[in-house]
C-alpha cells in the first residue's frame, strides 16, 4: 500500500518502490497501480542500521574512526542523502 501511494505522490501508476528501513529494505513492483506479487515483493533484513555499520568499518579501514554509532549515522543522512545533494532520488528508478 505504501508503495502505491509513493508512486502515486510522484504522478505515477507504475515502478519499483524501494524502501530503506531502518532494519529491512523492501522492493516493490507496481504496475498501473497494483503490487506485482506475483513478480516478486521482496523483503531483505538489510536496512539503514546495517548501512551505518558498513559505513563505520570502511571509515575505520581509512584510518577514520569514530566512537559513536550516532556520528557516523549523522555523516551518512547528511552526505548521502540524495535529496539534499540536489538529486531527484524517485526519478532513477522508474520505468518508462
């Protein structure tokens, strides 16, 4: 449901929804407005947290470390953010 609507803000009826949690990432296929199940919802236990933690050891293999968990989360949503770097970060995934 969430998908569709996504899609739907952006004057869509059709695309793939990806959706970063926090703990899981779900990818949704949507064709004119209805969830493609039988293509495939998929569900992976790799969301945000998970990113952070790569993030941290890729740094500390550079030689940067931090000691929070929390700097390197506010690193990552302020440099990776597409949206803030000027990014319209719904436009790469749809099909046309």
């Amino acid at each position: 449901m969430h998908g569709t609507l996504a899609l739907f803000a952006a004057r869509r009826t059709s695309g793939i929804v990806v959706n970063i949690g926090f703990q899981v990432t779900s990818v949704v296929p949507i064709l004119n407005g209805k969830v493609m199940h039988k293509v495939g919802v998929e569900v992976i236990g790799l969301g945000a947290l998970k990113l952070t933690g790569y993030l941290r050891e890729f740094l500390q293999q550079n030689n940067i470390t931090f000691e929070l968990l929390y700097t390197v989360r506010t690193l990552k949503d302020v440099c990776c953010n597409p949206l803030q770097l000027g990014v319209n970060a719904i436009s790469f995934i749809w099909f046309e």
